[in-house]
C-alpha cells in the first residue's frame, strides 16, 4: 500500500514540476478511487472470511432426531438455533412414566428421546 502512495505522490510531485495542473488533479482522483477500492477490498475480504467460517460451521452440522449435533456434539436445541444461533444443549429428561426427553434449558423445548415400559405400580 505504502509503495502505491508514494508512487502517486511522486506523480504528483512531477507534474506539478510540470506546471500541468489537469494531469495533478487526474493522479489525485486516481489515487482517491485507489483508496476506496483498497477500503472495499478489505471490507470483502471480512466478508469473505465471515462466509468461509458460516459454511466451515454448517459443515460439521448435523439434524438427527429434531435436534442439532455439532461435530458429533450434542444434542443442541434446534429451536434455540434456528431462532438466534444459540447454541444450547439440551438436557436429558426422564418422566419417570415411560419417556426420556431431551430438554433445552433456554426455551423448555422437549424432543422425545425415548421410551420405555415403566413400572408404574413402584412409583
């Protein structure tokens, strides 16, 4: 960048010498758009980055059972996710009558994770 401006600069410098004020105000346009268009290259190259990480992330995602697993992790609330990228893992839930849920803690959001035959008469 540095090597850029002191090329305008010596342009500049060398048609002022010049006495050639159209040509200095050409060099001093062309060196403004060069800044907005180094400004914008950094800008898309944020972009970029933040892009690349979203897909990196949608990757490692998968939905098994109304639920989200991160890398093999989980459950995550997809309720939690899909509404504000939370990523919230969801607690195992035993009614003691015959079915386990996984819980968010966030939102209450139950999925069915199983069931079983309880022994009611115990209870």
């Amino acid at each position: 960048m540095m090597g850029m401006y002191d090329m305008f600069k010596d342009a500049v410098s060398m048609a002022q010498k010049a006495d050639n004020i159209d040509l200095v105000k050409t060099i001093l346009e062309l060196q403004q758009k060069m800044l907005e268009l180094q400004e914008e290259n950094i800008n898309l190259n944020e972009e970029k980055r933040k892009l690349e990480s979203i897909i990196s992330e949608i990757k490692t995602i998968e939905f098994k059972d109304d639920c989200y697993y991160f890398d093999g992790d989980g459950p995550y609330c997809s309720r939690c996710y899909d509404a504000e990228k939370k990523k919230i893992r969801m607690l195992k839930f035993d009614t003691q009558l015959g079915s386990i849920y996984n819980r968010c803690p966030n939102c209450k959001n139950e999925v069915l994770k199983e069931t079983y035959h309880a022994n009611i008469m115990n209870l």
